[in-house]
C-alpha cells in the first residue's frame, strides 16, 4: 500500500468516523445528563438528513445549513418536553422501549412522506467534484464533513469548559441530583442538551446525507453503529465518544482494503473486543450501566 | 391436597391453552383472517414465550433475539434444503447449534446490564444479519435467504397444512408447559429475584450469573425452536430472519401483550400478526399504526393486554390501589 493510498483510506476513516462521532455525542450528552438511553436519536440523524434534502432543494445549500441546525434543535427541546421529561425517571427499559416506539414512528412517517425507495441527496455543486489534495483526487464533500465536525466538536469542547452553561452542564453529568438541590433549572438546562444533541444528530445528518444515501431506514442504521461507539467510548464520556467514534471509522475504511470479507461486521467485532477487555468501555467510570 | 390442587390447576390451564391452540385454525378465519396465519401465530408464540423468561422474569431486555431464531431458521432450512428432510433432525441441530450460540453469547452480554445488555445484543445480532448477508453467501443466499426448501416429513408424513399446524401445536403446548414449570418453580422465583434486586440476590451468595446465563440460554432455545419450525413451516428463510426489526417486532409482541405474564406475550404476538394480516390489507401503513399501538401501550398501559382487567377493576372501584408497574420494570 502506498503512502497516498494509506493517506486517502485513512481521510475516509477520519470522515466515516466523524459522522459516528457526531451521533455519538448527542447520545452519550443525553446520557450522561438525563441518564436516558435515547433509541431514536437515528430517527433524529434521519429527520435532519430528509429536512436537509426538501430545504437544500428548494430554497438552496446556504438555508439548509442554516434551518437543519436549528430545525433539529427545536425538534429536540420539543421531543424532551413532549416525550422524554416524563421518562426521566422510569427504568432504562422503559425508556429504551418508549423511544424505540418513536424511532419506529418517525421511521414510518418519513415511508409515508418520502417512500421506500433510496432518496439521491445530492452534495453542493461545488463538492461533488474530487479536487487533487496533493496526494490524490478526493471528493471536497467529505472534507467538509470532516472539518465542521472539527469545528462542532470544538465549539462543543469551547462551551463545555469555559461557559457558566457548560459548567451546570458536566456538573449534571456528574451528579444530576446536587444540580437541582444548589438551585439550578435542571428541567431548562437538560431540555437545552437534548436540543444540542438533536442538533449534532440533525448535522450529522445532513452532512451523511449526500455521502451516503438516505432512505426511511437510515436512522436506525446510524443508530447501532453510533450506540456502539458510544459504549466502546464509556457511556457519558465525551472524550470517549470522540476517540472512539474516529476509531471506529478507521477500522471500518481499513477493513475495507485489508480484510474485505470482515468490512461489514468490524464494528461489531472491535466492540465485542474491546467490551471483553474493558466492559466499561475505554474512558467509561466504573459502575455506570 | 394442596399438591393435588395444583395439580387440577394445571391441567384446567393446560387443557384451555390446548383447546383454543388447536381451534385456532377454524376460528380465525372466522375473524377475518385466514387458517394458515393460525401456525404462523403459534410458531411467534413460542418465540416471544421464551422471551419472556428472560425479560419478563429476569428483566433483561435483549433487543437481539432475532439471532437465535434466524440462526436456527437457516440451520434447519440448510438441513432441509441439502441433507434431508426428516424435520427431526433438521430440528434437534438447529436448536442444538443455537443454545451453543446463546450460551456463548449470555456469557459475554449478561457482564451488563441495562442498556449495555440491550445495545450489546442489538449488535450481536446485527453482526450475525451481516455476516449471513454478504461473507456467508454462499450458505445462506446471501439476499436471497433460501429459497427452494422441500417440504418437511416426519416418518414419512409430509408436513404441510394441517399436519404442519397439528405438528407447530404440539410443540406450542410443550413450550408453554415448560415455561410455566420454569416460571412457577423455585428456580423461576430466583430469575424474578434478580429482576426485583439482583444485588441483594448477589449478597446472599448465589450466583446470580449462572441463573442469568441460563435465563438467556433458555429463551435462546425458545427462540431457536421457533426458528425452525418457522423455516419448516415457510420451506423458505428471509434475510429478514436476523434484522433487528424482528427482536424489535417480538419486543412489541411483548409489550403489547405485557411482559411476564407468559400468555400475554403469546396474546401479543397473535394481535400483532392478526393486526398486519387485516391492516396490510387496508393500508399501506399498518406498520406506522402498530408503531403508534405499541407507543400508547408503553406509554399509557404498561402492563399490556395482560393488566387491561386489572387497570380497569382500579378504574371502576372505590378504592385507590396504587399503580402496580412492576410487570413493565426491568434491569436498571
């Protein structure tokens, strides 16, 4: 394998990473806060793709980057207030079948809406074409990808360290109770973190939308892999879902080249792998789940 | 003279469950659906009974039982269709294969609980899809699944129609005989003991994790049992065998019929087939209603089907009872 080849096959690692990781922080933030196991956060990564195809149609790229967004961060403030708020405090399974009950909703709506069949979702004219990187022609849409996630997971970092929000925030996820017994809107902050990560998901969805395709069911599709992640990451671990999502998408670019037959299951085996050796995941705190 | 009462008990329960099991076949078509449906509904009913051991009584949800079925739907649909078709055998090597798997598998998932355990099925299963799909083409079809399986015989008797349907009842009876043993027994209070507390199980020295592994190493036999019968039953094994939306349709089944209670999930599964054999009929949509179905029945009626006379008692008498959600609770 050549060096151009090893430096194409890893950005297309970085870029299958970056989408898991994107899905991936919006379910570990809602986790590590809520404590709620979200199934239909893939429904969200759906929603955020087919709303980016109707918007980006219509009324261009420009608006769809700008609507998807907060599209989805409005869908989530009303998915928390309308659904999740009452499910704060059942148990796990309860709150794994009520969202999967959604996921399953919303999956059907969008057959309703959009069909069965595979919908084209075509890049920005100008990141169709693959322009020469220095070490070979690669397509500019999923350095797109790659870059905004950069950038998303940087701002996230950005808000999460130096904000009055973001301190209630990992305050909430470390103890969620102390939250609400020093005074604070728990309700208001955890509605605003299920918006966030309704965002990330809405994102990554319109961004996975054009390198893949979409179809009713892309977001349970997305979900396992990203759920998967989250788990290897340790569930709660930001770090972790970063560090893992990337690596995720590594193993799955390089099996493609090395060991074909596996390509389709690597993700389940490295989770199995790294399960077996470290059942909390690689950044996850001993005795959550 | 307790024992006897018991006893008595039994049988009464065992002789409805065999007189509505095998008048199925007449009595649906006169609900509209059709004759054949009834062996579907009781083949779904062994899988979902063998669920419910595990997430009914222990509380474990797994969201990957459709390994199970599928794998032992393909094993015996590969017997069949290449070695012989004596449902025996193809039978006993599917079952044989699957509580290998399952056992296998119990060890590593049931390490967690709560999501873990459900996500860690979801994969495990999904990794099974995949691999059946694309590495393992050549044995399964790959997309196609198997096609072309002749029909089944036992000593000589073909089994299709009735004979299938008398054939799929008998071991409906045997299923659901052994999961109320195994629910009614000591051993079955010690799997409901690890829903209700497992740590407090674990302090008073038993190991809470052979009796999970084996929870789950039955209701993967359950499950395996009724993939082979449905590979028999269909002469055909669909890819859709091993896709999640199978565990997630046997999870509806449960709920919808209300987890633990045994003939619940056996009265779901039969609703959920009855509703997509009559609404696929009408709309293209059935499968957004029973979305909607199952939602409102997690949302609004825990308990499922099950806890509908229970819900309603509290509703009409006097006296409040508080809220009895036990039946939905599970691992967490």
């Amino acid at each position: 394998m050549s060096f151009s080849q090893f430096a194409l096959q890893l950005l297309t690692g970085l870029q299958i990473g970056a989408i898991y990781v994107l899905v991936a922080l919006g379910l570990t933030l809602i986790f590590g806060t809520l404590g709620v196991a979200n199934f239909a956060h893939g429904a969200l990564y759906m929603i955020g793709a087919y709303f980016g195809l109707v918007v980006s149609s219509q009324l261009g790229w420009g608006w769809a980057a700008l609507l998807v967004p907060l599209g989805l961060f409005g869908v989530g403030i009303l998915f928390d207030r309308g659904l999740l708020q009452f499910f704060y405090k059942r148990p796990v399974t309860d709150q794994i079948l009520v969202t999967f009950g959604l996921a399953i909703i919303i999956q059907e709506l969008a057959r309703t809406i959009f069909g069965g069949t595979t919908k084209p979702f075509p890049a920005p004219q100008w990141a169709r074409i693959p322009v020469d990187i220095g070490f070979g022609y690669y397509p500019p849409w999923r350095l797109v990808i790659i870059a905004v996630t950069i950038i998303v997971v940087i701002l996230l970092f950005i808000l999460l360290r130096y904000t009055k929000f973001g301190l209630m925030v990992r305050a909430g996820m470390r103890d969620p109770e102390m939250v609400r017994y020093l005074g604070i809107d728990a309700t208001r902050l955890f509605t605003i973190v299920v918006g966030l990560g309704a965002m990330f998901a809405g994102v990554a969805g319109i961004m996975g939308g054009p390198a893949y395709s979409i179809e009713p069911g892309s977001g349970m599709a997305m979900l396992v892999p990203s759920f998967l992640v989250v788990v290897i990451g340790g569930m709660g671990s930001l770090v972790g879902a970063v560090i893992a999502g990337l690596l995720m998408g590594l193993a799955v670019s390089f099996s493609v080249i090395f060991v074909p037959a596996v390509s389709q299951v690597i993700i389940y085996l490295v989770a199995v792998i790294v399960l077996i050796v470290r059942p909390r995941g690689l950044f996850g705190v001993e005795g959550i789940g | 003279m307790k024992k006897q009462s018991l006893f008595a008990r039994d049988s009464i329960y065992m002789l409805i469950a065999a007189i509505v099991i095998f008048s199925l076949r007449w009595t649906l078509p006169l609900l509209g659906g059709y004759s054949e449906l009834a062996t579907r509904m009781l083949i779904f009913s062994i899988l979902v009974l063998g669920f419910d051991i595990l997430v009914g009584l222990t509380g474990y949800l797994s969201f990957g039982h459709a390994a199970f079925w599928g794998i032992g739907a393909y094993i015996c649909g590969y017997i069949l269709l290449h070695f012989t078709q004596n449902i025996l055998v193809a039978m006993i090597l599917g079952v044989l294969i699957v509580s290998i798997i399952a056992f296998l598998l119990g060890i590593i998932t049931l390490r967690r609980h709560g999501i873990y355990f459900a996500i860690l099925t979801l994969a495990f299963a999904e990794m099974f899809y995949y691999l059946a799909l694309a590495p393992l083409q050549k044995w399964t079809g790959g997309d196609n699944g198997l096609t072309g399986i002749k029909t089944p015989q036992l000593f000589g008797l073909e089994l299709s129609g009735l004979a299938m349907y008398i054939f799929v009842g008998i071991w409906t009876l045997i299923a659901l005989y052994t999961a109320r043993r195994i629910k009614n027994s000591p051993y079955g209070l010690m799997l409901r003991a690890i829903k209700s507390n497992e740590e407090r199980l674990t302090f008073t020295g038993i190991n809470v994790f052979r009796y999970k592994v084996m929870a789950f190493l039955i209701s993967g036999i359950f499950a395996g049992l009724a993939g082979t019968l449905f590979a028999a039953y269909e002469t055909y094994v669909p890819t859709e065998s091993l896709h999640w939306t199978l565990s997630g349709e046997i999870v509806i089944m449960s709920v919808i019929g209300g987890f633990g209670t045994l003939i619940g999930p056996m009265m779901g599964a039969a609703i959920v087939l009855y509703l997509e054999n009559v609404l696929s009929a009408i709309t293209d949509q059935w499968n957004l209603i029973l979305g909607v179905i199952f939602m409102s029945f997690v949302i609004f009626l825990p308990g499922g089907v099950m806890s509908l006379s229970k819900q309603l008692r509290r509703l009409f008498s006097r006296d409040q009872v508080p809220a009895n959600r036990t039946e939905s609770q599970g691992g967490d």
